[in-house]
C-alpha cells in the first residue's frame, strides 16, 4: 500500500506533465520524423535519436522526452509497412511479420494485413504501459532474478521456436539454424579475442555480420529477385474492398491473443541482455501452437500477424525497464536514449538505479508517453495503410530498382564500407537458395540472432558455475537449476514436442513442389562444404582461447550429423519427396527472366560501385534498368533516375551519411555526394 | 549528425553567443570556421561512454569555436577502434573540419603492440584530454573481512568472479591489480559493456567490480547506500609530479597505492608495480583526448585549443560537466602533451612486462 501512496501521486504528476499542448505537439512531430525513418528498412530508432540529439542540450526535460519517445515508439509500427508490402524485414523486431504478412499481401489483402498489424501494435503498446504501470515497481527485484542460467535459458527457448519454423523437412530446419549460428560466430570471438572464419586482413568479417544485412539479404532480396523474374506487381489480384475496416475486425476476433502476445512482449523485453530480437519469433510461435487451424500459417493467417505485432510494440515498454531502473539499455536505440535523456535540462534526471525513487513522475511520464505515442502512430499509419498498400499494384520492374537503392543504402549504415554491399550480395545469394530448396530461412535468421548471446551466456554460466561448484556442490546446483531455470526448461520441451509433431503442417514459406534430385544435393553439398571448413576454422582454435573454439565445433557438429543424415535420405528417396523441394520447377511458368540475369544487374550495381562510387553507379543502374529491363523510354528513365537520386541524396543529407566510395574516388577528390 | 539542416540551429547559437565569437576572432592567430561543419570522428559506436563525451563537447564546442561551426559527432566503430583510428592516420589536414576522439581501448592497443595498429600517436596534434578514474567495490560481507587500511589478506583465499570485456582493454588495469593483492580473480570475459559487469554484480554471480568515476557516481551510489556494495578503493589520481594521490572526486577513498602498501606482499616498487602504473597512467588520467590531423598548422591547433579552454571557463561549467565527466582535469595546450605524452609513453619494460602477463596468465597472443 506505501508503494501505491507513493505511485499516484507520480502518475498524477507525469500526466500533468504530459498533457500540455506543447508536449503532445512534440510528441505528435515525434511520431511523424519516426514513421518517415521507419518506414525505411534498416534504418530505425539509432538513425532518428542520432538526428535529434544535437537539439536535446538544454531542452525543457518534458518536450525533449516527448519528441524522443514519439520517434523510437514508432519504428516497430512503421517497419510493418516493409515487411508486409515487400517481404523485408524493416528491423529486427518485425522479422516473424513478413511470414504471414508478405503472403497476405500478394494475395491483394495488403490492406487488412497492415490494419490488422497497426490494430495489433497499438493495443501491445497500451497494454505494455498498464503492466509497466504496475509492474515498474516491483521490477528491480525480479530483474535481478534472472542470472546467467535463465538468460541462456531463455536464448535457448528462443532458438526451440526452431521446430515450429523448420518446414516440412525437420532436419533441414535444424541445419538451417545451424548455419545462422555459425554465420553469427564469425569474426572475434567474445571470450578470447580468437577469430572464427575470418582474418585480420580482412578486417570487415572480423567484426562480424551484423543483423541488418543478414535480414535484408535472407529475406528481402531473394523476395525483390523472385518478383522482378516473374514481372508483374506483388499482388497478383485485384485488391479486396474494405480492407482496413477488415483487419481491425480480424484484431478483435482474435484479441486474446493479442493480449497473450503483449504480455510476452513485455516480459522478455525487461530482461536485459536478449533485447528485442526473439521476441517476435517467441510471439509467432505461440501464435502457431495456440491455434486450432494451422494449415493457414505461411501462406497469409491474420494471427501470424497479430501476434508478433502485439508484442513488439509491448517490448519497447518492457525494454524500458533495464533501460531506466538500471542504465542499460537494452538496444542500440536505447543507449543513445540514456545519453540524450542526460543532455535535457540541467542533467537532473539520471537514468539508473536511482531513477525510481527521485524521478518515478518522470519514468511513468515516459512510460505513458511510450503508449500515447502509439496511439498517434497507429492513427497515422492506418490512415495511410490505404493508399500504400497500392504500391503492391504497381508494375514490380518499376518499384524493384528503387527498392534496392534503399537496400543498399540501409545496408551500407551498417559499417560504411563498400564490403557492406559485397557482404548483402552475398548473403543475398545464400537466401535466393534456400528460398529455391525450401530451406527454413526463418530458422536461418533465428539461429543467427541468437548465436552470441547462446555462446556468451553459455560460456559465462559455465564459468560462474564452475565457481560455484568449487565451493560447494549444492552452491553449484542451485545456481544452474533454479526454479526459473526448470519452469524454462519445461516450457522448451513442451514447445518442441509440440513443435515438431506439427511443424509438417506448417509451412512457414508456403509449399514448393519437387524437381530433379540435381540442384538441391548440389546445394546441400555446399552448405555441408562450408560447415565443414567453419568446423575445421574453430577447431584449430588454440588451447588457450578455447572458450572461442567450444561453441561454434559443437554447433558445427550437430550440423554435419544433419548433412549427413540428409545426404542418405537424399539417396534414399525418389525425386518426388519433400526432401527434394525446388522452387525454380513450381515457378518455371511464372518466370519470365532467368535467375542469373537478375542477378547480373545487381551484381553489375556493386561491381559499378566499386569501381565509381555509389551514386554514380545508382545513376547508371537506374537509368539502364528502366530503359532496358522495363522497357520505357529513354525519357521516363531519365525522369525516374533523377527523382531516384535526388530521394537518396536528401536522405543522406538529412542523416548526414555518406555514399560508398570507389576506385574512382580514391584518385580523384569529387565534391558530395559523389565523394 | 545532421550536417546541414543544423545550420538554422547553429545560425542562432551564433547569435546568442555572439559575444564570445567576437572576443575569440580578435585574437588573429585563429582560423575562421564559419558557415563550415565541423567533423568529430568517435571510433566507437553510438552507444559507449565515448558517444556520451563527444556529445557532451560538442554543442559546447559549436558555441566556442570561432565562427560558430556546427559541430557533429560521427561515428566509425570496429576493431576495438583501431580501424577508426587507422582511417583518421590516413588522413591529412585540411581545413580544421576533421577532428578525432581517442580512448583507453585506442592507447592499450598501441601501446602492446597490437598487429591491427596502423596509427601513430606522434603524428597527431591533441587539443584536448580528459581524465576519469575509477573506483573497485565489493559485496558488504567480503568488505567486512577486509583488514586493517583494507588489507586482502582477509579475502585472499575467496573466489571471485569478475565480468570483464576482455584482458587486453582497459579492464588490465583492476585485473592486475587485483592479482598485485593476491586476490584470486576469475574474469568471466564477453561482457558488452561496464554497466552488464555492474549488473553481474549485483545479480550476485560477480563479487568483484570496478566502474569509473562517472558510472559509479550514478550507478553504484544507489547500491551503497542499499547497503549492497562497500567501495574499497580508487585507482587514484597523479598530482603535478607523476605521484599518485587521491581521487578528487572521491577524497575520503584510499588509492589502490594505500592498499598495497597495507597488504603484505603487494610491493610499489619494482617492475610489476612499475607496469601497473604505467598502464594505468595511460588509461585513466588522460583517458580520452581530441586530435587535429598530422600537419595541422599551429593556427588551427591553436584556435582549438582556446575553443576547449573556453568552454572549460564558462560560468555553468563545473555545474554541467560535474554529472557528465565527473571532477576531473580537462587539460589543453602544454597539459594536453605532457598527458599525451604520459599516456602514449610507456616505457618498454613495462610493456614487455604486460605482453609477457598477458600470454602467461591469459594466453593472449599478440602478434
């Protein structure tokens, strides 16, 4: 009762504090600067508080929290827009979306599928502000519970959802997720410094891959690609009346789950050290397993949507929690957020474990703001669901180029070196096969999100263990099997078990028809080629860095078992069999340009680039594709390649980035933005 | 960020600081940065305690600077911010719009010798340094059987754990000290940042923490007065002399120094000792310094210099950077060298000593 004497009185305040028109008006410009960044995949809440930083010193601590807020709380509304009218994951946190979104889209329900997601995120964030409302005090706690065990718990739970995604070839599945966790082991290893597939004279994979250019080249180009061969719009039907109106109505018949989802979001989004990027995945998969009809889920079921829309709006709320009560933010967006929270007014508010009892009016004034903020943003974005979702009308050979300008931009943010594009264009390339032989790229991405945290809490929980069993026996094994711990590991189980005895009936990417037995063991022998040498790379590790060599051979191994296994049904099975699934033979009507050849012109962009620069190799890529590819005048194309460049240079302008440099650029000194 | 659409901004920060620019320009040996845009290069990511710096200077920096420039902190991070600090070798004086933040995780390399170094203090023109330290804290029992002056001898037996980000960064300098004492430390490396360390400890799977100046004011403060954590000692601080003496900001600590000196077996002297303060003059007291390009003319390092001077004598300073940086020197002109000098000097013993620790106690090779 003395906590609630103290708590209303605060959230009296912080709603005093927040509904003065000039805080709501820079709330409301908030949302607006963040739905224009969002709307752009690959550039999310780290792009936008970049952008508003410089404006926070000395601001009035209330307007500066306001605008800040509106922008980040926005960004998991507006990448909804990407994910489901183009197949691309606008962040991490819309990744599960694209499964049932994208295929909604193409089948002309573009506009339901984004009301349904907006109705979804607006309801997640409200319920996430009520149970942070309460739940905020009692946080710290129950934060602190979760150690070392149940966080690599938690990432191995995550990496269960697996099963669920794995597609009609169980042991496909498991490779998959195999490989994205050796994709995500490459570079410096956390523990020692050893390198994983990598050298220091190639300094770019030393640092890793990072998440924005393994989702975009997984999902997105192997989608642009197989639409550009096919030559038509996304939606390959009229579009279906009332849409928006539909979607909503879609979001209450199922709002249980909405709420279920909410509430994941908001739990996993407190603990800190996982952020975000398994929530949507945890969210889908309960989805899937809650659910009595599965036979929808991959090919356009509303829940697979609703689902990891409720909860990604609620994590933001939850990923307050660390941030606030702790100083740790919980994102990249959020770690800037604590430094531009310290640069309003006098510096008084300090995020950090005293936030609570000197600032409680300010958290929960954030935390509403958190929530009103995406009601403006869904008002917004379902206003304008409507009359975007028409681009998934338009002709695809007109939007494709564009699409891979903005692409390349966002992936070239991610270390501002033209081995960005190379690094896209070549996972690119690994996600346009699996999509061909109906490997789970769901599972890829979920095994490559949580590759570090799986081996940094792995390592640590062993160390920390092995401490504690030193001193005592029962120390140690209360430390590992703590009652969280167990509940965990039961819950996995069940989601496996469960997973698995349905994962025939779901088809994550919808079915594929078989072809000859060829191309996909040429395939597997690849993948079986690299996991081999990614084994042999980390088994040479050194003794002394052994922690770095642990992982990534035991991962390795349990992929060459999946190899092998496969290779001998393979051998076993007739070329009808699911094993042999190849979408080039299902779509070998639809397609009117071959394979290579797309990629030709991709290719020609990046080798142009390196050898120009970016923007004079977008120039001349836009110009010829639409004169060539589409097939439209010289004049169009030239109109189509001038508001191209003149869209990218003001982005950049306004962001402050540059453009990958070339050859070129590199013996002669040219002004911006050709430099 | 924000290159240009800053310049309304920073239009009317020139004429609200119109004053000062006017005083500055008079001086003659400056240069004029007005209509330019200013590049800070922080070689980390947005996210660090660089980031925070950085940002902290540079709307003050705008204001000092003649001409009013805007000011924006980019970021190149990646190896540890040596591939940062390679680029910015690379580069050549041009116009006074370039300039770069270092750190402890850029000196520490440079100075073992790692094989990603490309860059050379030497060519470089520094501004400014600025210096923090840091404070060790333990859990309130393992405090209580410390002995007299914070003597370990009463924890020497403990094990402890410890979450580091790694041997070869700033993290060296409580390592080796705690190994000085003869405490039995076990670092559980892969930690992202100090803040997860802090965490770790007050979770209670480490019992062993250190944070510096600024993020134990904020963050373990609240612990200690929870009753959780007992601050043991300060790294300390070096007087005009070399000498360390006590933290400014925490002037009722003892140094590390008066703990050694109270445990048996710790000795200030001789090589290991030698070592220590090496590396930790290196990595405390001018922790974070800014740099003009190699070839950068004295009018440029000059104006800099009186930009960062400036700031540093406004009325509200000690207010606003108290919160921020913490009470410590923020050196420029002939203090910013001999910093410099101190941080990037370190003699070869004590290199080799390191190195030689490194590979035995941790197996890190360097080569």
């Amino acid at each position: 009762m003395e906590v609630f004497a103290t708590a209303l009185p605060a959230l009296n305040d912080a709603f005093a504090m927040i509904l003065q028109p000039h805080v709501l008006g820079f709330l409301v410009l908030g949302v607006v600067m963040g739905l224009c960044i969002g709307v752009f995949p690959g550039l999310g809440g780290i792009a936008g508080l970049s952008l508003l930083l410089p404006f926070m010193f000395g601001m009035e601590p209330v307007t500066g929290l306001a605008l800040m807020i509106g922008m980040v709380a926005v960004v998991p509304t507006s990448d909804t827009f990407a994910s489901v009218l183009m197949g691309i994951p606008g962040s991490s946190a819309s990744q599960a979306t694209v499964l049932d979104g994208f295929p909604m889209a193409k089948k002309g329900l573009a506009a339901r599928a984004l009301s349904a997601a907006f109705a979804a995120s607006l309801f997640g964030g409200l319920v996430g502000a009520a149970f942070l409302t309460v739940f905020i005090l009692a946080a710290r706690p129950i934060v602190l519970l979760f150690q070392t065990p149940e966080l690599l718990m938690i990432t191995i739970f995550g990496l269960s959802m697996v099963g669920i995604l794995a597609g009609r070839v169980a042991l496909k599945g498991l490779v998959a997720a195999c490989l994205g966790i050796l994709v995500g082991t490459i570079g410096e290893g956390a523990s020692s410094g050893a390198l994983r597939m990598s050298t220091y004279d190639m300094p770019y994979l030393a640092d890793g891959l990072k998440l924005v250019i393994v989702g975009l080249g997984i999902f997105a180009i192997p989608e642009i690609v197989a639409l550009l061969r096919r030559d038509k719009a996304i939606s390959d039907r009229a579009p279906l009346g009332g849409g928006w109106l539909e979607g909503v109505k879609d979001w209450w018949s199922n709002k249980w789950l909405s709420v279920r989802c909410s509430l994941i979001g908001v739990v996993v989004g407190v603990i800190p050290g996982l952020g975000g990027s398994v929530v949507d995945w945890i969210a889908y998969g309960h989805a899937v397993q809650t659910a009595r009809d599965k036979s929808e889920f991959g090919s356009g079921d509303v829940r697979g949507v609703i689902g990891p829309e409720s909860s990604n709006n609620a994590k933001e709320g939850g990923g307050l929690v660390p941030t606030l009560l702790f100083g740790i933010p919980g994102s990249g967006s959020m770690a800037i957020f604590i430094s531009a929270v310290a640069l309003l007014g006098t510096g008084s508010i300090e995020v950090g474990p005293s936030m609570l009892k000197n600032n409680l009016d300010f958290t929960y004034a954030i935390v509403w703001l958190l929530a009103l903020a995406n009601v403006v943003g869904t008002i917004i974005c379902i206003a304008a669901s409507g009359g975007i979702a028409r681009l998934t009308e338009i002709r695809f050979a007109l939007l494709a180029p564009f699409l891979f300008m903005i692409i390349a931009f966002a992936a070239f943010q991610s270390r501002q070196e033209i081995w960005d594009l190379v690094a896209l264009f070549g996972i690119g390339l690994l996600g346009i096969m699996m999509r061909r032989f109906d490997w789970s790229r769901p599972a890829f991405l979920i095994g490559f999100v949580l590759a570090a945290p799986a081996e940094r809490y792995t390592n640590q929980a062993y160390q920390i263990a092995a401490s504690r069993f030193r001193r005592g026996f029962e120390e140690g094994i209360d430390y590992i099997f703590s009652p969280i711990v167990i509940v965990l590991i039961i819950i996995t189980l069940l989601s496996v078990v469960i997973g698995l005895r349905q994962a025939r009936n779901i088809q994550a990417e919808g079915t594929v028809v078989s072809g000859t037995k060829r191309a996909p063991v040429l395939f597997l022998l690849a993948v079986t080629a690299y996991i081999a040498l990614a084994y042999w790379n980390a088994a040479v590790i050194p003794d002394f860095a052994r922690m770095d060599r642990v992982f990534p051979v035991f991962v390795a191994t349990v992929a060459l078992i999946g190899c092998v296994l496969l290779l001998i049904q393979m051998m076993r099975s007739d070329e009808t069999a699911p094993i042999f699934a190849d979408r080039e033979a299902e779509d070998a009507e639809d397609n009117v340009h071959s394979l290579w050849s797309t990629l030709g012109w991709f290719a020609g962009l990046l080798v142009a680039s390196a050898l120009v620069g970016f923007i004079l190799a977008l120039a001349g890529f836009l110009l010829l594709f639409i004169r060539i590819r589409a097939g439209k005048k010289w004049g169009y194309a030239v109109i189509y390649t001038a508001c191209g460049i003149a869209f990218i240079c003001t982005m950049a302008w306004t962001l402050n980035r540059d453009f990958p440099p070339g050859l070129l650029q590199s013996y002669v000194d040219l002004p911006w933005p050709l430099t | 960020m924000l290159k240009k659409t800053l310049r309304p901004l920073a239009g009317a920060l020139a004429m609200s600081s119109a004053l000062v620019a006017t005083q500055t320009m008079a001086d003659g040996h400056q240069i004029d940065l007005s209509g330019k845009t200013v590049e800070w290069i922080i070689p980390f990511s947005e996210t660090g305690g660089s980031a925070k710096w950085a940002n902290f200077y540079a709307p003050l920096l705008s204001e000092a600077l003649p001409g009013n420039p805007t000011v924006v902190v980019t970021f190149n991070p990646g190896a540890g911010s040596t591939k940062g600090a390679n680029a910015f070798q690379q580069m050549e004086y041009e116009d006074g719009t370039t300039i770069f933040g270092s750190s402890g995780s850029t000196q520490f390399p440079y100075l073992l010798s790692d094989p990603r170094v490309r860059y050379e203090y030497r060519d470089w023109n520094v501004v400014l340094a600025s210096g923090t330290g840091g404070v060790a804290y333990l859990p309130a029992d393992l405090h209580g059987m410390l002995g007299e002056g914070g003597d370990a001898a009463g924890i020497a037996g403990e094990d402890f754990i410890y979450g580091s980000q790694g041997a070869t960064r700033l993290d060296l300098v409580p390592l080796l000290a705690w190994e000085m004492l003869g405490l039995n430390v076990e670092p559980v490396f892969g930690i992202e940042g100090r803040g997860d360390g802090r965490l770790m400890f007050e979770r209670g799977e480490a019992n062993i923490d250190y944070q510096t100046s600024s993020s134990f004011l904020s963050g373990v403060t609240p612990l200690v007065e929870a009753g959780t954590a007992v601050p043991w000692f300060s790294f300390g601080a070096l007087d005009a002399d070399g000498n360390i003496v006590r933290d400014p900001t925490f002037p009722d600590m003892p140094t590390f120094k008066e703990i050694c000196e109270a445990t048996e077996g710790c000795e200030t002297e001789g090589e290991r000792w030698d070592a220590w303060k090496a590396f930790f003059t290196a990595g405390f007291p001018a922790q974070k310094m800014v740099f003009l390009p190699a070839g950068a003319p004295e009018e440029a390092i000059t104006t800099f210099t009186e930009a960062f001077a400036a700031i540093q004598e406004r009325d509200d300073f000690a207010e606003i950077s108290q919160a921020r940086l913490g009470a410590y020197p923020q050196m420029t002109g002939e203090a910013a060298k001999t910093a410099m000098a101190s941080a990037t000097d370190v003699p070869q013993e004590a290199k080799d000593f390191v190195i030689n620790w490194l590979r035995e106690r941790y197996g890190v090779v360097l080569q």
